[in-house]
C-alpha cells in the first residue's frame, strides 16, 4: 500500500499538467476563434472594381479584357495562377508595335465573374468564347504558366482558329506550377482560412516578397500602385468564394499535352532561364512533348520573364 501511495503522489503533478495545457490549448482555441471572427467581420467590405474596364460576354461568362495596339495578326495573352490581364502589361505594350494584343482574365481570377468548374477546360471554353465575341481568327495565343494548359485545351478543341502556339513558363500539365495551391482550403476551416487570406492581402511586404521571388531582379519595384494592382482582384466581391472553390488541378494530363505534336501549326516554348517553379530540364521536356522547336531560355529571367524582359519575350513570341 505504501508504494502504492507514492506512485499516486508522483502521478498527480503529471496529470495537473496535463489538463493545465488543455485548458491553455482550449484557451487559445477560443481566443483565435474570437479573433478571427471579429477580424473576419471587420473586413468584410468588399474593393470596387476599378473605372473604366473593358468587358464581354464569353462562353456566357462576363470577361474582362485588355488590348494593346491597333494592327497586325491578332495575340492572345493567357494569364497563369493568381494572375490577370494586368500582369501583361510590360509584355503587351513591348508587343503592341508589331501586333494587335488582347489579354483577359480568367474565371476564377482578376475582375470576371467567377463561374466553375475552374479548370483548363472550362477555362479554354471561356478563352474559345472570348474569340468569338472579338472575332478574332488565325490568333497566336500564349499561355503563361499555368495558362499553358489553358491555350493547350483551346488549341486541342480548335486547331483552326489557333496559327501559332506558345507555352511560356509553362508546361500545359497537371503536376506543374499550382497543383495544389489551393491545400489551403482543406487544410483549415472557413473563419481561419479567410482571417489568413485577408492579413497576407493586406501585406505589401508579403506581395512584393512573392513578386520579387518569381520575377528577380530585372524587374522593376512595385510601388503601392504596382501592390494594389496584384491584391485588389482578390478584394472584390466573389473573389474569395472562387477560391475557396478551386481543386488545384490547373493543368492537363501529359497524354492530352502530348496531342499537340499533331496539331500542324507553328509552335514555341519559352522559358526564364533561371526560372525555379520548374525542373531545368521542363523547357526540353515540354518542347519535345508538343512537337516544338528546342526552347527559348531568356538569361537571367525568373517564372515571370515577360515582366523582367518584354522586349525578348515579345521577340520570341513573334519568331517565324
């Protein structure tokens, strides 16, 4: 009995412990819970649209859309993940002396309305539907990373409204760049998920450390204006039920990609040379799969080479 009482008086202080930090753990629960609630509420207002955009109706989804230029054959700019039309602006105006530039925002994304599913297919149906609504033929369209499956799906479906094909830090599938990126949703349940988004949104440090991450240092800096352009199409009203609806499956499988060796139209894949978002051997790899030339490798440039280096980029893009 004697050691039996001891064994109990050395066991209590472990078990006070014990409910001591579930109680703290219990705590902390609440306490996030109640902040991320009033947090939540207290940033519910929602950012306006900007003045002065341009719209369309495609696939029955409102667009938005930019152009650049006035003459030439016609380019399509396909955004990639957690992008917009606005992206493209180095890029369309370094294209806009040589050809007529359109580029516009992807469901799911920038200032169109958000409709899923928010996949390549869906997504190359609105791209398709774009066309028709400017009646644009004979288009070369260029999809930037994860829009490369996009372009991809467009160009399977119809081969004849497409006259050249360029993937751009982008390897058209399903394991690439944003497989995934939307874990988010699964990983936490609404009132975190959406405190989180909103504090990262509102960093600017946050922002241009990501821009300057995937662009390096042939960009320029983003001032306030250049921070605002990126967050404020996460601010508008839908934008985060679109997100909280996406799988994360953004690209296609190889064998679709693959399909495009067939398509005889003229063909391109171009790359930042020091792009990190994909394997150095993802250039060869993809130009070999689609049936294209050997890469284009712009020196220097990050995933985000058509904003470090427009000129080259547009070059390569209207390469015969």
């Amino acid at each position: 009995m004697r050691a039996l009482r001891i064994t109990r008086k050395h066991a209590a202080p472990g078990k006070r412990w014990v409910r001591r930090l579930l109680i703290a753990t219990s705590a902390m629960a609440v306490a996030a819970t109640l902040f991320s609630l009033v947090y939540n509420a207290a940033t519910a207002g929602r950012s306006r649209e900007p003045a002065g955009l341009r719209f369309v109706t495609a696939d029955g989804i409102r667009t938005r859309y930019r152009q650049w230029g006035g003459d030439g054959p016609p380019v399509v700019l396909v955004h990639g993940f957690a992008e917009s039309a606005d992206t493209f602006d180095p890029l369309g105006r370094a294209l806009a002396a040589r050809r007529r530039v359109y580029a516009l925002d992807l469901t799911g994304w920038g200032y169109s309305r958000r409709r899923g599913p928010y996949d390549a297919d869906h997504q190359a149906a609105q791209l398709l539907g774009f066309l028709d609504a400017l009646h644009l033929d004979h288009v070369t369209l260029v999809g930037h990373s994860t829009g490369a499956a996009v372009v991809a799906a467009a160009t399977i479906r119809s081969p004849g409204r497409v006259s050249r094909l360029v993937f751009l830090d982008g390897d058209g599938l399903n394991t690439g760049a944003g497989a995934g990126a939307t874990g988010l949703q699964a990983a936490l349940p609404p009132p975190y998920r959406t405190t989180l988004l909103r504090l990262a949104l509102r960093s600017d440090w946050l922002i241009r450390r990501i821009y300057e991450s995937n662009c390096g240092p042939g960009c320029p800096h983003l001032d306030r204006a250049g921070v605002d352009q990126w967050r404020r199409p996460f601010q508008v009203a839908g934008a985060e039920n679109g997100i909280w609806h996406m799988t994360g499956i953004v690209g296609l499988p190889a064998a679709r990609v693959a399909a495009l060796a067939g398509v005889p139209i003229s063909k391109a894949v171009v790359f930042g040379a020091a792009d990190d978002v994909f394997a150095g051997s993802a250039p060869y790899e993809t130009a070999r799969r689609i049936g294209a030339p050997a890469p284009i490798l712009i020196p220097g440039a990050r995933h985000l080479s058509f904003i470090s280096n427009p000129g080259q980029v547009a070059t390569a893009i209207t390469a015969d």
